[in-house]
C-alpha cells in the first residue's frame, strides 16, 4: 500500500464530523468557521458538482463542511465510490466484502436514507441504530480492528495500510475549559478508536455544542458527546 506523510490526527478525526452550529432559518450553516462558511458559500455550485475524488484532494478543514452542501443523491455516489475501493481493497477477502456489501446495502434498501430529515424519525433512527450496532460487533469477531471498522463506516477517506496505522496515533486532545464542539454519537459510539493509547475510550454526555447529524456510521447520526477516557471522577457532566 502506498505511504502518505503523516499530519495531526487529532485534528482531522474531529474533522470527520461536522460542526456544531446552528443555522438560522434563513440561511444554512455549514461550518462554525466564519471564513470557511462564507467561502463554501460564495462558490457553493462549484462544491455541490464535486466527486468523492475531488472531495479527497480539499483540504481537511474544508471535507466535512463541503459534505453537507451535497445532495441526497451526491452523498450516495459519495458513498457508492467508496464501497467499489473498498471491494477492490480486499480483493481475495470473501469474508470481508461479503460484510462490507451489507452495510452498503442498507442505504440502497432504504428509500431516502441520505436525506437530511431522515434521522429525525425516531424509527429510522431506533432501525439503523440496532442495524449498525449488530454489524459493528460482526465485524469486530471477524477479527476487524476498531480503526479498520471505523475507516470503512465512517470515514470518507481511502482505506489502506499507512490510513490505518496513523488512526493508531490519534491522542486525545487535551480538556479545555468552556464549551466545545461534540465529537461523536452516544448512539454510535466508535471511541475506541482512542483506546489503543488511552485504555477505555467512550462517548461521553458533556457541556458541548450539539448536531443532529454528522457522527458515527455514514456520518448519520447526532453529534452529542465527547471522546473522553472511562476514569473515576470525572463524570459531573452525565
């Protein structure tokens, strides 16, 4: 597999959900930067007509907020391209892609799933939630590690060898007084993603900023926790 230089991976997995804003109800927020906001604004046709390809090369501040200007069927080519480099990744592993085909296949078998509004029924929310936490642990006694189950589900990044090992190196960043963007879902908690340096890694109920949208599985759920290691004492805030 090809090598790619490494960068701060602190930053960029918070990047892989989106920003905790609220848009008002004239206008749509996709990013708490000002500048990078107003600049996805000013060119947002150019970023709606982008491919995943294209979306690989923005720089990583720009990924996610660009994400959300694409369209329900955007979103699902996005997705789509990624599940054929996932098949070609392993190429010899049936076992693999026969599990990777079934959670890809979700999103075809379920009418308008990458909507905005699809989450905020509750039973979409309760079917995907069960659908996805069945398949994580399937997919954990295939002998699949955390990084490699998160790189595939919820990440839209290429999966290869130098990927996986730098999501190996990602450090918790340090506590920081005051409110903070939520990072990851309680509903799809994919924390452990930390623990290889940090012991026990859960998402955690925190004072942060909250989105209904943009972390876990496909970026499907709600943002409404921070990654934050399981010790005793620390918990004023569940």
């Amino acid at each position: 597999m090809k090598k790619v230089n490494l960068i701060n991976w602190t930053v960029l997995f918070l990047l892989f959900v989106f920003n905790a804003c609220e848009p008002s109800k004239d206008d749509v927020c996709y990013s708490c930067d000002a500048e990078i906001d107003m600049q996805i604004k000013e060119d947002i046709k150019k970023y709606q007509k982008l491919t995943r390809e294209e979306w690989k090369k923005l720089p990583e501040k720009f990924k996610i907020p660009v994400y959300r200007t694409f369209s329900e069927e955007q979103k699902l080519l996005f997705w789509q391209n990624k599940y054929k480099e996932l098949i070609n990744f392993f190429e010899g592993d049936t076992y693999s892609q026969q599990h990777i085909t079934k959670l890809y296949s979700y999103t075809n078998t379920h009418t308008n799933f990458f909507s905005d509004n699809y989450m905020s029924k509750k039973e979409n929310l309760q079917d995907f939630q069960s659908f996805t936490n069945k398949w994580n642990k399937e997919a954990i006694d295939l002998g699949w590690s955390i990084q490699l189950l998160y790189a595939i589900s919820a990440s839209g990044e290429e999966v290869n060898d130098e990927f996986l090992k730098r999501l190996q190196e990602i450090k918790l960043s340090p506590e920081t007084k005051g409110r903070k963007d939520c990072d990851c879902s309680k509903k799809s908690d994919l924390c452990d993603i930390f623990s290889y340096l940090h012991g026990i890694v859960r998402c955690r109920k925190w004072k942060c900023d909250k989105t209904p949208a943009g972390c876990g599985t496909f970026f499907k759920f709600p943002c409404n926790g921070i990654c934050r290691g399981v010790e005793i004492g620390i918990d004023e805030f569940r």
